[in-house]
C-alpha cells in the first residue's frame, strides 16, 4: 500500500513558490509536474518547457520510505511523510551544472524549506533529465537538517 499524497501536496507547494520565484522570466521560466513509475511526483524545471539534454534543467522527485514490516495482509507499507527529495541537473563539459547557478541555488534553497532529506545527482553531460537518468545516477551530496533538539535541553 503507497500513500503519496503528503508527497503530492508538498510538490504542489514547491511548485507553486518555484514558479513565483521564477516568474520574471530570466533563466528557467517553465515547470511541468509529472510522476515516476511508481507514482511519486516529479517537477521538471526548465527554459521554455526544453528538457533535451544540453539544456538547462532541473528535476525535482520526492519519494517515501518502506516501513520495515509489512501490515496484517503481508502488503508493503509506505511511510506516510516524504522521506527524501532528489534533485538531479546536468554537467556541462566542464564538470558545472548546466542551468544558471542563480537557478538552482533558488531550487535549493526552496527545498531545504521543506524539511526532507534532500539528495543531489550530478547527470553526466550529453544525457537528459529524465525519471531514467535520475535512477542511474549516484547521490553526489546528502543534505540533512542538522538541528536535532534533545529533551531536557
């Protein structure tokens, strides 16, 4: 069983703030939402709605966690909060991220708002953004909040 709605919703605010933020047209200007294969949302970010390889864009997924034990009928269960939000972008030639540095600073930026763990994938130059390349590339940075408040403190 695969609760994604918590994940839906916050993409939707994470849209949302994102398109305001790039409202003035400079840079990326264009967002598509769209799901994986397993359903779970994706924002794709980009120049005039282009997403072919070489071109600037971003793309965002959030995902949930198994639960270690299945329920009663034996059936996965899916941690009702999201877990981790990916960000994944293309390398140009020389090893940068191929959309403006201003672009996904302000994509960070808007992520760490979120509260979700936020995994970076760097996407070999020459390949696309895509839900395929986000699988096959390796976490290039974990970023988690450090703030973890204990009693009595």
């Amino acid at each position: 069983m695969q609760s994604i709605h918590k994940s839906a919703a916050t993409m939707r605010d994470l849209k949302a703030a994102l398109d305001l933020r790039f409202s003035n047209g400079a840079g990326i200007n264009s967002s598509r939402l769209a799901a994986d294969a397993q359903s779970w949302p994706m924002l794709f970010l980009s120049v005039a709605g282009n997403e072919a390889a070489g071109q600037p864009c971003i793309a965002i997924r959030i995902k949930g966690l198994v639960r270690p034990n299945p329920d009663i009928f034996q059936q996965t269960q899916w941690a009702y909060a999201p877990h981790t939000l990916e960000i994944a972008f293309e390398k140009d030639v020389n090893s940068k991220p191929s959309p403006a540095l201003a672009d996904l600073l302000s994509v960070m930026f808007e992520c760490t708002k979120t509260g979700i763990t936020i995994l970076d994938k760097e996407i070999a130059n020459g390949t696309a953004v895509s839900e395929a390349s986000m699988n096959a590339a390796v976490v290039a940075v974990e970023l988690n909040d450090l703030y973890w408040p204990n009693k009595g403190v």
